[in-house]
C-alpha cells in the first residue's frame, strides 16, 4: 500500500471565514470526485421554412455526432445511421445540420426507427433496452428541448423499422434536430431513417392567448443545473411574443427578472435558490400571465453525481485511507477490495475538517494494491454540486 501527499493551498474563496470541508470520497482511486456525462444524440434534418427530407439512401452532408452511415439494407431495408450500443459504448449522438429557419408555425417530424439485437440487425430488442430523446433546438450545440422520449412504456418490439411523428412548436429562427439515446441493457443496434420535417403555414394570432399552466421539467433542482420551462396550451398563430419571468413570490412582487427576449416559447434555465416562474403571451394588444410554478432548490451537497463502475474495487482499485494534517479529517476505510465502490462520507467529526484561509494543508491519501493508480482531490468551493477544473487542489 502507498502514501500520496499533495500540499494544498486553501484560496481566500473563504471571504475571511473559517469553512468546514465534508469528506466525500470516491474509493476507486481512479475517480476521485470524477463526473461523467454521457451523452448519445441523433438528430433529424430540415431546412428553410422548414421542409426537408432525408432518407439516407446515399451517405448524408453536415451530420454530425457519433452514429455511423451504414449502406447495408438490415435497418430500414435501406441504408441508413446506426450505432452500436452496449456496455462499453452506452451512449451515441447524431446532429443535423441547420434545418432551415422556422418561422415559429408547429413543425412535424416523422422519422423511422428501429432498436435490433447485435450483429444481424434484424430481431427487435427486448425491453428494457435504454431509451433515446428526440431534441431541437437553434444551433448545433443546442440548448435542447425535448420534444419526446422513445423507452420502454411506448417502444414497440419489431424486427422492422417503425415510424414516429412528433409536433412541437419552436422559436423563430434556425432549427436542428437530435436524437440522445442511452444503453440500459443488452447489445443492439439503434437505427434511424427516413426523416421528414415540415412546417405548417401560420395565421395570424387573434384574441387573448390563454397559455394554462407554467411547466417545468423538474420540480427540484440542483445549483445552476439546467431545466426546461414550457407552457402548457399552445397558443395558435403567428405574430405572438413570449416574455419570461421569474420572482421569489407567488404574487411576483418581490425580486421580479426578466429572462428572455420576445420570442422564446420555451425556455432554458437554472437557479441558486428555489425560484417561482411564468411567462407573458402576448398577441397584439391582448397578452396573458401563465399560472406560475414554483422549481425548489436541492442544496449542493445532495447534488454530486454517483458514477458507475463495471468492476469497483475488485481488483484493488481503490482509496483505503485520506488524512488532512493538522485536522480532524482522518477517514480510514480499509483495503479490502469488496464493493461498493463509492461511498459518500459526512456527519461525524473524523469525516469533515475546518480549514482556515490562507493557510496551506496536507493532504495523504493511502491507496490499494493496485498498480498505476492516480488520484486527484477537489473542494466545492461554492457549494454548486459540481467538482470543476478550477476547485482541484491536488492530483
């Protein structure tokens, strides 16, 4: 078993005050306070107001992500994008390029799909496979909304590729497709093909717009993670402008914001404390308050991610004892390589330490048997629930 030591330098990010550190260690070395963020997309193509079309049948422009062009025929029974996913490969992602620009009409999407066994491609999946997202948004990189979610409640099993159509209405402006799939069991292929998006020619707006509820995609959120804000009547016609808010209050009297521009139906956002919400319809000179909703607020320490490991600690892989000098921080916790491999400390007094600012500490951390193993520590400085690059303190 070795001894790592790192000196580390505490930052005056402390603002002249003492702060308490709650141990959180990871016990597979190789991940110490590790994220991970898995992501597999595949997008779907329009262009202009919108209309296009796709059917893959030669290999396709300005996609990107990371499913592949097959010119086999054991989709679709055609060429067609697939990817291969499974435990080592457990997320993919496809991209169109600009779609066109929307003039903010709904917009359908149809689109085949097709989730087959490894390697034939040709015998449907067996639930549960995973699931995948079907996203838009007005660039490449997003942000994304979801317009559905294809999983286990309504995949349907099928040798053959299956069609899906789906409606949503996005802001004004350029329009990408992508769909976002993730493994959750099995070896198969995801399939897409055939992708038709079109845009229905808008009338204008008349009346008061009666836009319902305020919706948001979660309830609770963790600290500047990113949620989606939506309505829940779509208002009919072109011409309308969306104006939202947010407000500590019920009655949005107390710390009213505006967040966006005119023209956003949808909206992306994030928080520090628990924050109420709603948006201003407007069709000329008639315009509607939704009903707010309120997002509470998890503190940051509920909020660290939990990583997946394949093996754990098995092999004896893993962080057996970390000890601050000078501190009460001294968390032995054995060199047995038995699992769980992660394990979340905090509450008793030989879990947490007091730092002072300005001040310099050593930090020891023993690990496994083992070989190459690496180790890196973090201190979450803001209490935000991430570990990020400019919070290391040692690797």
């Amino acid at each position: 078993m070795a001894d790592y030591t790192t000196t580390i330098k505490i930052q005056n990010r402390f603002i002249n005050t003492s702060k308490q550190i709650i141990g959180k260690i990871r016990s597979s070395i190789n991940s110490l306070n590790f994220l991970v963020f898995l992501i597999c997309a595949l997008p779907s193509v329009s262009k202009a107001q919108v209309s296009f079309s796709e059917n893959f049948n030669a290999p396709p422009s300005g996609w990107t992500g990371s499913m592949v062009y097959s010119p086999l025929n054991t989709g679709c029974g055609t060429p067609n994008m697939l990817y291969n996913l499974y435990l080592f490969t457990p997320v993919c992602d496809l991209i169109t390029p600009n779609t066109g620009t929307s003039i903010g009409g709904v917009v359908t999407l149809s689109y085949d799909y097709k989730v087959a066994d490894y390697s034939a491609n040709n015998v449907g999946t067996a639930n549960p496979w995973g699931s995948f997202e079907v996203l838009y948004g007005p660039s490449a990189t997003g942000p994304w909304i979801n317009a559905e979610t294809v999983n286990s409640s309504n995949h349907v099993v099928s040798g053959s590729c299956v069609t899906r159509t789906v409606t949503f209405n996005p802001t004004a402006g350029p329009l990408y497709i992508k769909w976002d799939a993730a493994w959750a069991n099995g070896d198969f292929y995801l399939n897409i093909d055939n992708v038709v998006i079109s845009e229905a020619t808008g009338t204008a707006c008349s009346g008061s717009p009666s836009p319902g509820n305020t919706i948001s995609s979660v309830s609770t959120t963790c600290p500047n993670s990113p949620f989606i804000l939506s309505l829940q009547n779509t208002t009919p016609g072109t011409g309308l402008s969306y104006i939202w808010q947010s407000a500590s209050n019920l009655a949005f009297t107390s710390n009213v914001q505006t967040l966006s521009s005119p023209t956003n139906v949808q909206l992306v956002s994030n928080q520090l404390t628990a924050t109420y919400y709603r948006c201003q319809v407007t069709c000329g000179a008639n315009n509607t308050y939704s009903n707010p909703v309120l997002v509470n607020q998890s503190p940051g320490i509920s909020c660290y991610c939990v990583p997946n490991y394949s093996s754990g600690k098995t092999s004896g892989d893993l962080i057996s004892n970390i000890v601050i000098a000078g501190t009460t921080l001294s968390n032995f916790t054995g060199t047995a390589p038995v699992n769980p491999s992660y394990e979340f400390f905090a509450g008793s007094s030989n879990l947490t330490a007091t730092l002072q600012a300005g001040s310099s500490y050593n930090v020891t951390i023993s690990n496994g048997t083992f070989g190459d193993q690496y180790m890196a520590a973090w201190i979450d400085y803001n209490d935000d629930g991430f570990f990020v690059l400019s919070e290391r303190i040692g690797y």
